[in-house]
C-alpha cells in the first residue's frame, strides 16, 4: 500500500484469526495517503455487517456500502465523494467493481473462494475476477483474503507469483 504499486495478495487464515483487523490496517494506509478502499463481501449481509464495523474503526472517514440495499441518498452521497476524491471506504458485492475510482488506493477481497462473486444476472461477470482486473488497470494492491483459498488462486500463487500471507 506504501509503495502505490499493484501486487496480488493473499491472506490465508482460519475463521478468528485476525484477517479483519489486518484489512483495517492496510485500509488505514491507504486513507492516510487520502485514497479510497474498495472491499467486496460475496453477499450483501456481510457488506452490511462490516460496514458497521468498519464504520466504527474509522470515525473520521466515510464508510459507503454500495449495493443492492443502499438507498439513493446513499448512492448520491457516494458519487459526490467520488467526485470530490475523497478517502472512504467502500463495501459491496458486485456493484463496486464497475464504479470509476479515480483514487483507488486498495482492494480487498474477503472469503475469496466464495461463489457469492458470480453474478447470476446480467451481465454474469465474477466480481473477484473483476477486482483483480482492475486492481491492475489502476496499478493498486489487491488482498484475497480467505481461510479456504479457491484452486484457481492457488494456481495463481505458483504461475503467476501472487504472494501467499499464512496467519
């Protein structure tokens, strides 16, 4: 997150072991170089769930769920932080991937292996593949976190040198 390059991260822990308090650690780099974070849940409960948590971490920031159950207010509020370039963080399941973040300074991916990332609708894109995508395009640092990391991550890991964080 310090040096603002893109590299693939993934942080292998068992449920508890701490994953949550690592994203908030690097999320807090991340605002302080006044970037925005983008956090994918692979269901919308989660996204609410730790939208409420990560609120409570970060007081001072604005935290914006972005997703099926945000309301308009919310969407408006977003769009004007993203306007304006503010740091923030953003949390959602499919909707965030698509939003032009111009100050994009991380993405973390939770329960990566899960297959809440595949949208059933249309258009029938994979949200992690998406996150990946564009953690490249915009040269940001991405964490899969996961206690059971999918088969094609692993692959990853070995071909094309994504580095594995065991906890």
């Amino acid at each position: 997150v310090q040096a603002q390059r893109h590299d693939v991260f993934v942080l292998h822990g068992v449920t508890g072991s701490g994953k949550t308090e690592i994203y908030k650690k690097l999320a807090q780099e991340a605002l302080l170089q006044n970037k925005a974070v983008m956090i994918l849940f692979p269901e919308v409960t989660l996204a609410l769930r730790f939208q409420d948590i990560f609120a409570k971490a970060f007081q001072d920031i604005p935290v914006i769920g972005f997703h099926s159950a945000s309301t308009a207010k919310q969407k408006k509020f977003l769009w004007q932080m993203l306007l304006d370039k503010k740091p923030m963080i953003i949390l959602g399941v499919h909707l965030p991937v698509l939003l032009p973040i111009p100050h994009l300074g991380l993405v973390i991916v939770d329960e990566e292996h899960d297959h809440g990332y595949q949208e059933k609708k249309h258009p029938k894109l994979h949200s992690k593949d998406m996150a990946v995508l564009k953690a490249s395009l915009y040269n940001v640092p991405i964490v899969l976190g996961s206690a059971t990391p999918s088969l094609s991550t692993l692959w990853n890991i070995g071909a094309r040198g994504w580095k594995l964080c065991s906890m």
